[in-house]
C-alpha cells in the first residue's frame, strides 16, 4: 500500500552514500518507490550504505529530468530547510505532521540536493512545501535524516495509509487551475490585479493544502465558470 502511496525522488543528489542511506530508510518504513534524477548510473558507495534497502535501491528508477519523475502523480510535496512567509510564497511551508493528513494516492516527495536543495523553478512544480523545524543556526538536516523524519510521520498517520475518498485527479486539477489563470489575466487588463502571477500561485497552494475531492472540485468548476 505504502509504495502505490508515497514516491520518494531524490533530486540531483551529490553524494552516492546518501543514496544508500535514503534507500536504507526507506526499508526501515517500508517503502520502496524510489526515483533518482539526474544520475547515470547507481554507484558503490550507495549499494554499501543501503545495507538492508538494498532492494529498494535496485528497483530505483534513474531518470534525467525531474517532470518524468512526477508523471502521473497527483500531489507533488516539495521540501525545503529555508523558511519562506510573508511574500515568499514560494517557500511558504507546513509541517510534516500537517503534510501526512493531506497525502493521496500517487504523491511525490521530492528532495533537492545536499548543497542547494531544491530550485526555485523545482519547487513551483510542487503542490505543497514541507518544513522540517530546526534550529536556525543549523537548519540543514542531512537528506537521509529529513526522508527518515518524513516517512516516519507517515506512517504513524493511520490516515496517510487508508484514504478511501475520492479526490480529483491531476488533469481535473488542472482544468480548475487554467480556469482561475484565464479569469486572473482577464483582471489584469482589466486593472483589479498587477500580479496575477503571485495570486495564482498562492491559490493553487491553498487548494493544494485542502486536497480538493471530486464534489467540491465539481463546485469550485461552477462557480468559476459563473465568472467568466
């Protein structure tokens, strides 16, 4: 159940010993839907460290850009050690405990390297960031040490392993999300709004957060459509 849940993609790792360690901890948890991006190939160093994992690291997936790694998943959960707020929406983030509440079938937890983490342009690929509280003069956990905090968190939520709700799916999302751009340029060149930009990515991260079922996505359709 777990595997068909959650994807784990470690995005440009440096390190190969990471690797092994991630796929490690993934096995303590019991997932194994692991993606690399941007790797050749599977090193030493990581078949080492990923000790009893080491199924998890052979059954990785190693692809060259991270929009194939996110195909087909319908929650994209970015993570981040800098704390956004204010007008850094980008960064604006929840918890892990907040994050397992909203997990759905086929959801991506993506991991950005251990120098700079993930990018900017990566992150507004996500749905949703996470947050890992640290101490601000050491922020920066180790990427193996995160994914065990995360994926533990998950699977003490009973709820994160049996969601039975319906919700809409990413093609359904998507309709709703060029609804709200379309009406957004219509208020620019009308002068309501100067940065429709902003505003839509802070509208898709808020209905992100909520996981928007079937019937309310149906609603939120309707009263968009009332606009135009």
């Amino acid at each position: 159940m777990r595997d068909k849940l959650v994807r784990i993609i470690l995005v440009n790792p440096i390190y190969d010993q990471n690797i092994g360690y991630c796929a490690r901890v993934m096995g303590n948890f019991g997932f194994k839907d692991l993606w690399i991006v941007g790797k050749s190939e599977i090193g030493k160093e990581a078949i080492i460290y990923s000790k009893h994992g080491i199924n998890v690291l052979k059954n990785a997936k190693i692809v060259e850009r991270l929009e194939d790694a996110i195909s087909g998943c319908d929650l994209i959960i970015g993570t981040t050690a800098i704390e956004g707020g204010g007008r850094d929406v980008l960064r604006k983030a929840i918890t892990p405990r907040e994050m397992v509440k909203k997990i759905t079938n086929n959801t991506a937890i993506l991991f950005g390297n251990e120098a700079t983490g993930l990018s900017k342009e990566e992150l507004k690929l996500c749905d949703i960031i996470v947050r890992i509280q640290t101490e601000k003069e050491c922020i920066a956990l180790n990427i193996s040490h995160a994914l065990a905090i995360i994926l533990y968190e998950i699977r003490c939520n009973e709820e994160g392993k049996k969601i039975k709700r319906e919700y809409l799916e990413e093609n359904e999302k998507e309709i709703i999300f060029s609804k709200i751009k379309y009406l957004l340029d219509k208020f620019k060149k009308e002068g309501k709004i100067r940065n429709p930009n902003t505003v839509f990515l802070s509208l898709k991260r808020a209905l992100a957060r909520g996981i928007i079922t079937k019937v309310e996505g149906r609603a939120i359709l309707q009263f968009f459509k009332c606009l135009e």
